[in-house]
C-alpha cells in the first residue's frame, strides 16, 4: 500500500471534522481517532444522542467512507461509540 488511500480518507475526514465542529454536530466530541493499517480508523465520539450519532455516520458515507458501528451505548452525558471508518 502506498499511503494513498489512507490519505485520502484523512483528508476527508479533516473536512468533514471542520464542517461538523462549525455547527452540523452540535455537542459531538471526537474522544479518538486510530489508524492501523490492516483495520482502517477507529473513532470513538460523545454524542448527545443516536440520532446525532446517525447523522454522523451518514455524513462520513457521503464522504466515501465505509462506516460500521463497533459499539454505541448510552452514557449520562449522551451516546459513547466507536466507529470503523474504512475506504
């Protein structure tokens, strides 16, 4: 692999992460953000609710991305999850 693809979906994840702290998102914070080459991404986010939660994955699919949630639960201040974002 020559870094390509991982740049790409970098890149487009830095775009989305600046569209979505400009209002789209409301209250969702980026706990963790992993990259491991076999694996892809790994974000883990606070968000206020599942349907916040939604819309973010909806938003990195528009971006091209391959979106799974390996977990989402409800915690006292929202929706903790963790999402595996491939190319």
């Amino acid at each position: 692999m020559n870094g390509q693809p991982r740049q790409s979906l970098a890149r487009r994840l830095d775009s989305l992460a600046s569209q979505w702290s400009n209002g789209d998102g409301g209250d969702t914070r980026i706990r963790r953000l992993d990259y491991q080459q076999a694996q892809g991404w790994a974000l883990q986010v606070n968000a206020p609710d599942f349907s916040t939660l939604e819309r973010l994955r909806e938003a990195l699919a528009q971006q091209g991305a391959n979106v799974q949630a390996d977990s989402a639960v409800l915690a006292p201040d929202g929706v903790s999850a963790r999402l595996k974002i491939t190319d």
